[in-house]
C-alpha cells in the first residue's frame, strides 16, 4: 500500500518535472521565437531604412544630375545670347563704320563739288581780269629785253667762273671745286635750253593774266601773277638745294662756314630762265634760300629743310611760305 503510494508520488514528481520541462522549452521556443521575429522585424527595419536611404540618394544624384543639366543649359543659352550680341554688336559697328563711309564720301563729293565752283569762279574771274592788248604787248616787251640781258649776263659770269675755280685749287678745296663745277654744269645746260627755246608769247597765260599776288622785297611792294610766284618758289627752293650742297662742300674740306664765299651764291642765276620774274627778284630769293641750305649742310641739321631718301634736299614748306610772304591781291 505505501509502495503504491510512493509510486504515485514518484510519478506525480516525475510528471511535474517533465511538465515543468515542458513548459520551460516551450517557453524558450517562444522566447526564441520571438527574437527571431523581432530580429527579422529589425531587418526588414533596416532593410526599409537603407531602401529609403537608397531611394533619397537616387532622388539626390537625379536632382544634382537635373541642376547640372540646368545649369549647363544656362550656360550654354548665356553664351548663345553673348554670341548673339556680339554679332549684333558686329552688324552695328559695320554699319556705322558704312555710314561713316558713305558720309565721309558725300563729303569728298561735296569738297570736290565745291573745289570745281572755286576753280570756275576763279578761272571767270581770271577771264574779266585778263590783260588788254597793251598790257600785253607791254609785257611781251620787257620780257624780251630781260632776256637779252640775261644772255650777256651768263656770257660774263663764265670769266669770273674760270678765276674762281682757279682760286680754289689754290686752296686746295677739293669738294668745294668739285661742287663748282657740277653747279656750271648745270647752268649751261641751262644756258643750251635758254639759247634753243622758241617762245610763244601769244599763248603764254602770263602775258595776258591779271597780278594775283604782291610781295615786299627791300621795302617794296611788287605785284606779280601766279606764273611769276611758282618761279619766285622755284628761285628758293634751287638756292636752298645748292646752299646745302655748298655747305656739305666746306665742311667736307674743315673749311670755316662762309656761304657768301661760294660761287654759286654769288651767281645765284640756277633755275632762272630769264621769264616771268626779273633777275634781281630771282637772285635775291635764290641767295635766301642758299644761305638756309648752306647753314643745314654745313652743320648736319634740318633747321630749315630735310632730306629725301634719294640724297636730295628740300627746304620746308613753312619757311617757304616765311620768305616769300606772297599776300594774295583781293579785287
């Protein structure tokens, strides 16, 4: 009987401790079974963190990528516009630079235009000044008589040409003889020119053209017309030319500076023909213009003229005008 009963309360533990076994593993299958679903829970967690993660960077990476694209298109349309305005900047200037041109074309057109109707004014003016047949005849008559006397002049000059020279090979001035020469050279070939000339006075404009201009030489006033004034231009200019040919001469023989010593100042008949001018006019034009040349080549200067590439030299236009002083005669 109690065997029975201790059987029963063997059993009773046994089945209590089996039950409480059973409890425990069934409660560990459940704890288990809940981690895993927390942990599974945690990774769908995650896994819908780094989705959206995933996605934002995407939307980022699509936004940057748009902003760039915009910011390229706004680049490229700001270029176009400065393109654009470039061009148009271009047609602009294009067509002010033709508005200019055909302005400044007008204008030429316009100085032409009005050139012309001076000319034709001056050359009516010209034609109610001409001349009467006894001015004319009057002229004619002391031309000839100039040139008589020109010839018997060169005539005489040859005689004090050949003492000069003589003298200078005295002085032993190489370069100043050899100017010497080279100038009669040049003054009879003018001389050949004067002899062979067959002058038409009926048909030169100078004996039948009224005075233009007036010039004062030695405190008087003398008139003459614009033939008469180019040989009174030409008279400087030749004097000037062989002045600095002088000058170069002297200085090339250590020679003192004396332009009065030269032969060719002292002569002073180069370039003159025996028209338009008396010789006393063209000799005292041709002498200022020597002694301007004979000063800028004995020095090395350009004071009063310059030199030309070809070696050949030139008095200024300005001291030109300074030594002539030709004031144009109002009617």
């Amino acid at each position: 009987m109690r065997i029975n009963i201790l059987n029963r309360m063997v059993m009773a533990l046994v089945i209590g401790a089996l039950s409480l076994a059973g409890v425990s593993v069934a409660a560990d299958g459940q704890r288990d079974r809940q981690d895993e679903q927390k942990n599974d829970h945690d990774e769908k967690q995650q896994q819908r963190k780094d989705d959206q993660q995933h996605e934002r960077a995407q939307k980022k990476s699509a936004q940057d990528e748009k902003q760039q694209q915009h910011r390229a298109e706004q680049k490229q349309h700001q270029q176009e516009q400065k393109q654009d305005s470039q061009q148009q900047e271009r047609a602009r200037q294009q067509q002010q630079q033709e508005r200019v041109e055909r302005q400044s074309e007008q204008n030429l057109k316009q100085q032409r235009i009005e050139q012309q109707k001076t000319q034709d004014q001056l050359q009516r003016e010209k034609q109610r000044q001409r001349l009467s047949q006894q001015q004319q005849q009057k002229l004619i008559s002391q031309q000839q008589q100039r040139v008589v006397q020109y010839r018997q002049h060169l005539e005489q000059q040859e005689s004090l040409a050949r003492q000069n020279a003589e003298l200078l090979r005295q002085q032993k001035r190489v370069a100043q003889y050899r100017f010497q020469e080279q100038y009669l050279d040049r003054v009879r070939q003018q001389q050949i020119q004067l002899r062979d000339n067959r002058f038409d006075y009926d048909r030169d404009p100078y004996f039948y053209t009224a005075p233009t201009y007036r010039y004062n030489r030695g405190g008087t006033y003398y008139q003459t017309n614009e033939y008469g004034a180019k040989t009174l231009r030409q008279a400087v200019n030749y004097g000037y030319e062989e002045g600095f040919r002088a000058g170069n001469a002297d200085r090339d023989d250590r020679w003192r500076s004396n332009y009065k010593d030269s032969y060719a100042y002292r002569d002073a008949n180069y370039g003159y023909s025996g028209y338009y001018v008396n010789r006393s006019d063209y000799n005292y034009y041709f002498r200022e213009g020597f002694r301007r040349g004979y000063e800028d080549g004995y020095n090395t200067q350009s004071r009063y003229g310059r030199v030309a590439n070809d070696g050949n030299p030139s008095i200024l236009d300005i001291i030109l005008s300074q030594i002539l002083n030709l004031q144009a005669i109002r009617g």
